[in-house]
C-alpha cells in the first residue's frame, strides 16, 4: 500500500547559459495522501492499443551515444559529441549491449540486444542536458500549455501537434546487477518537453530491500514551490522486469490535474500535477506568465539537487551498470470527458478512460458519462 513517505522543501533553479542559480521556497505542512487499493489494469495491448507513438526498444540503435538517434536527446550523455558549453556533465547515460548484464528471460522477454542503460555515477543540478524520449506525436496539457520556449524561438512540439488533455507514458526496467544492490542508486523519469520543464516526477532507486518507486508532486496551494514525496512502492525484485506507467490528465483549472502511476499492471498511486508550480509561485509564474508547460516526452535525469535539501548525490559505484530501460512509450491523446464534447464527428478523436477509440458517438457519449460518474 503506498504511504506517505516524506516531505521536503527544495528551491527552483534557472539554468541560465550554463550557469545554475537557485533560490530556497518556503515551507508548508505536509498533505496527506490519498491512499489507493491496488487495482488489476487490463492488459488488453491488441489491436485498441492506446499507444499511437509506438514504442522504442532500442534495437536498432547504434551502441553507445544516444543523442540524435530516433529523435532521443541526450547532449550530456556520453560521447554525444556536444560542445561542452552545451552540457553540464558527461553521464553515464548510454545504449548497452545486454549480453552480460540482463538475465536470459528477461532479454527474451522484453529487452532484446540492446536497451537504454543509466547509472548516477555522475549527477548535476541540470536538466536540458539529461536524456529525453522520443516525442510523441501530439502534446498534452491544460487549455494554454505552452510547447515553445519562453522567447518563443523553439517549438519543442513535433510539427502539426494538437493538444491534448492525457499524456501517458510507459516503460521497463531492470537493475544492471540484478544479483547485487546498487547503494545509492536512483533515477528521476519526468513528463517533459526538451528543457529544463517538467510536470511531474517518478524516481525509481535501488534500496536495500530491492527497487523502490518514489513519486512527488507540487500540488499544495499554500506552498506552491515545495516538493512532496510519497513512497509508491518498495521491495521489487531486482532480477525481474519492472513495468511502470503514468498517466497524466490534464484539467483546466488550478490545483485539479490527476497523475496516476501503476507498476507492474497494478496502480500504485494517485496525486497532483506540478501545475501548481507553474501556475502559483513566483518562480515558476516567471517561466510562463501562469500557464503551464506542455508535455510530450520523458526526461530521464540523474539529478544532484542536495544543495537544494533533496537526495540525489552521484553514486560513483553505479558508473557502467544503474539500470538498463526498454520498451519506452509515449502517447498524447484526449480522453471524452462530456457528452458534448463527442459531437459533431469529433468522437473520432476522443478516447475512452482506458485509452481506447470509440466505435461511434454513442459509444463516445457513454464512455464520457461512465467517467463523470466513477472519475
Ligand atoms: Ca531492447
Ligand atoms: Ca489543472
């Protein structure tokens, strides 16, 4: 069952020419949780896939540098060939060769030859240098989200995006010595566009007991900039392939999107968005003028944010094994959430709470009702 885990206070930090300036927030009471019963998801992936992005299994990337393979980013990873004043650390972020790391079922199963391999051993304070996904093909958030940057010269939307009220995102993963705990551990997956914006955070690490999933927000009102931690999950086998899905929907309005996180088919937990963020405290106001960034990706980041009172040293040990990631998968796509909203031929374009397209209106129709009764 999750639990409410910890609550900690950190500071914003605007990357600015290479340089990092921060700044502490202020401090709020911790917010309770909400406490969910695990739930069986389907797994129906036929052919009613949500997932029009497909999804990247690294097969036929070259080994090595990810930056600029199959629209991935990664101009801190290594050997990306970036200028160094484009980055702020060279990471261990790499394609691997699974031969000696991944356990035989594991590779049949879902990893293959290669996969995304990360590991910690180097951190830093930056984001736009970590490593992105794939872009999905359109972008999610509220009414107003932002895809360009805040001069407005860079589009970080693909061409002939529309946006759109869900982003969900899919991947596995597997500890790169998966018979051995890997002290310190830990990686951070964010909905994302391409720079320093995120919308919400997932930090899956290696603890004692097994692999851990850690899931903060910034939802509370009072303290817009803090961060809230809530443990999702602990004790998961490391020799296995662990499957971890977020779903973030977007609804107009302050302090209301609902970011819901499942591991290995079950959801885990629910919570808010960061929009909260971006829409209420002074730092994150002055990115957007209160709107909030779109998503359509996922950033992967090895973080240091101790100066700023959260974890996130670099665990040297870590350096050419961390975790190995497969089959990542992106999809913005909106959900029916009134009748109305089905009219006019556009429940073509709608979809239902699990993803899946309508067959007609009426369908559209009432799948919208069945979500406003059980939202
Ligand atoms: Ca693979
Ligand atoms: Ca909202």
């Amino acid at each position: 069952m999750p639990s409410h885990l910890l609550y900690v206070r950190v500071g914003s930090c605007v990357l600015l020419l290479g340089t990092l300036a921060c700044r502490r927030d202020t401090t709020a009471p911790a917010r309770e949780h909400v406490a969910l019963a695990p739930v069986a998801m389907s797994h129906d992936e036929g052919e009613r896939s949500p997932s029009p992005a497909g999804t990247v299994t690294f097969e036929s990337f070259a080994l090595g540098a990810i930056h600029g393979q199959q629209d991935w980013q990664s101009t801190g990873g290594e050997g990306s060939g970036a200028a160094p004043e484009s980055r702020c650390a060279v990471y261990d972020h790499v394609i691997a060769d699974n031969a000696t790391m991944v356990p035989t079922a594991a590779r049949e199963a879902v990893f293959g030859r290669r996969s995304l391999r990360i590991s910690n051993a180097v951190t830093s304070g930056c984001y736009s240098d970590q490593t992105f996904s794939q872009r999905a093909a359109d972008v999610a958030g509220e009414s107003g989200a932002i895809s360009r940057s805040r001069d407005g010269a860079t589009d970080y939307a693909v061409t002939g995006a529309r946006l759109r009220n869900r982003f969900e995102a899919e991947w596995t993963l597997i500890s790169a010595q998966p018979s051995a705990w890997q002290p310190g551990l830990e990686l951070v997956v964010s909905p994302a566009r391409g720079d320093d914006h995120r919308m919400s955070w997932v930090q899956v690490a290696d603890w004692s007991d097994g692999l851990a999933v850690v899931f903060a927000e910034r939802s509370d009102p009072a303290a817009p900039g803090a961060i809230e931690r809530s443990l999702v999950v602990r004790g998961l086998d490391r020799r296995r392939a662990h499957v971890i899905r977020l779903t973030m929907d977007f609804v107009d309005g302050a302090h209301n999107d609902v970011v819901r996180v499942q591991v290995d088919g079950v959801l885990r937990h629910a919570g808010g968005s960061w929009e909260t963020y971006y829409q209420d405290d002074v730092n994150g106001r002055a990115n957007f003028s209160g709107a909030t960034p779109a998503v359509n990706r996922l950033m992967f980041r090895t973080g240091s944010d101790a100066h700023r009172g959260v974890p996130g040293d670099p665990a040297p040990a870590t350096r050419g094994f961390g975790f190995l990631i497969d089959a990542v998968r992106v999809s913005a796509y909106s959900v029916a959430r009134s009748a109305d909203a089905c009219r006019d031929g556009a429940w073509r374009e709608l979809r239902d709470d699990a993803g899946h397209a309508f067959r007609h209106q009426g369908d559209c129709v009432r799948g919208a009702q069945r979500l406003r009764r059980d939202p």
